[in-house]
C-alpha cells in the first residue's frame, strides 16, 4: 500500500521518474496560450503564405543559385537545394549573418519560417543574406562588419 507521504529519491535519480515541476511547466502553458490566442487556422494561413512569399522571392532574386525542393503541401519548412553547391560555406556565412538553418549533404539547406513569430519583412532579409552569402561562398567577397 502506498504512503500517504512522498519520500523523495536522493540526488539526481529523483528526477528520473516523475511529473514536470511547476517551474518546467510554465512555459509550456505561456507557449499555449500564445498559440491559442493566434488561432490555429490563422497560423496555417501565415505559414503557407511565407512559405510562398520565399519560394517567390527566391526564383525572382536567386534563380539560378538556388532551387526550392519543398512541395506546395509542406509545413513551414522549406528545403533548398544550393545549385551552386559549397553548402558548408554557405551555412557559415548564414550562421555569422543571424540566420539559423540547418543542412542535409550534399547541397540542401533547410529554412523554417515559423508563422507565430516570422515576419515578411524577416522573409525578405533571409533571401538577401542568402544572397549574400552565396556570393561570399562563390567569390570569396565578404563584407566588412
């Protein structure tokens, strides 16, 4: 039969099995509310409407340097192929201008305009610093600053 008193595991192992704290929790529920207050449907639109907004910006401003591989019925992640390839310097020169991206070898980068907190306006300034760090991988020009 069970106690009607909680004896804590000593140390570390403690914390092993168990529920979340309330400390562990409050962000969650703060991550929740947000979303709710967004509304689901809403958050969907936005998300197909950034992912076209790059997909556009990038056959309009980087053609040949880039290719997006993402089909239209994607979440918000778009996977882009770097035609021009040296994918790793491409992703360093991304990492030293702000952006956050991962890769897949040999040559795909993948982007996540997350609706909740992306702008357009933050949409935009990836395709440029994409731009620029193409060309920085393809010259060797880097700006200064």
């Amino acid at each position: 039969m069970m106690e009607p008193t909680f004896v804590p595991q000593e140390g570390v192992r403690g914390f092993q099995l168990s529920n979340p704290s309330v400390f562990a929790l409050a962000p969650v529920v703060a991550s929740l509310t947000l979303f709710q207050e967004a509304g689901m449907p809403r958050l969907v639109r936005k998300s197909r409407s950034l992912g076209e907004y790059m997909a556009r910006l990038l056959s309009h401003f980087l053609p040949n340097e880039v290719a997006v591989l993402t089909p239209e019925a994607r979440g918000c992640q778009l996977s882009l192929r770097m035609n021009v390839g040296k994918l790793h310097a491409i992703h360093c020169s991304l990492q030293r201008l702000g952006v956050v991206c991962d890769t897949r070898e040999p040559d795909v980068l993948r982007v996540a305009p997350v609706p909740l907190y992306t702008r357009f306006v933050d949409v935009w300034d990836f395709v440029e610093r994409l731009g620029e760090a193409i060309r920085e991988a393809t010259t060797g020009y880097e700006r200064d600053g």
